[in-house]
C-alpha cells in the first residue's frame, strides 16, 4: 500500500497535467488542499493503487471546467480556484483580472492554499 505523501504526490502530478492543459488556453489554475486530499482518498483504491485517480479527475474536476471553458466564465481564459464543498462536491471560484500572460515556458507548479 502507498502511504499517503506518495498519493499526495500522485495527485499533484495529474493537477500538473491538467494545469498544463488549462495554461494552454490561458486559465490560471489553483487547487486547494482540501481538494488534495479528496483527490486523494477517493482517487486511491488499495487493490487498484491509484489508478482510479484519473477517472475521478475526469469525472469531477474536468467535467466541472469544461463548460466553463466552452460556454462560461474561462472562454477567454482567466483565473480559477477548484475546491471542494464539505459534501465533497467540486466548487469553481473564479477571479477577477486578466488572464495570464504566456511568459513562463517550461514552468511546472501546483499552487496549494491551506482549507
């Protein structure tokens, strides 16, 4: 069994991806720790591993992005922090301001703020 630091780590590294993803279309992702560790204990099965954790993002975090970005508030990019509610619903909050700019190439970051 994977301890729990090494699922946090998991966890990170598909809000990696998906921050990447989301930078590409100029939204500023930042995700909570609070989502974190959902992610975490829901996205780890101990006969599957973490496997499953790409199917929980799809089906909560990315599902909840998608008509933002088609239809909503992130068509033309912009910030948005992804939490979750204490009914362990997925929740967007987004900021005012402009989109950021496409400067840091190369950069790799989760940006985590405490629950």
């Amino acid at each position: 069994a994977l301890d729990h630091d090494i699922i946090l780590r998991v966890v990170d590294k598909f809000l990696m991806q998906l921050e990447e993803q989301l930078h590409e279309k100029k939204v500023e992702a930042v995700f909570t720790d609070r989502l974190r560790q959902m992610l975490a204990k829901k996205g780890f099965d101990p006969l599957m591993g973490a496997r499953p954790m790409q199917r929980l993002i799809q089906d909560t975090i990315r599902k909840a992005l998608a008509d933002e970005l088609l239809f909503g508030k992130l068509i033309n990019g912009g910030r948005v922090t992804v939490d979750v509610d204490d009914a362990g619903q997925v929740t967007l909050s987004f900021a005012e301001g402009a989109p950021p700019t496409a400067g840091g190439e190369g950069e790799e970051y989760v940006e985590v703020l405490p629950a």
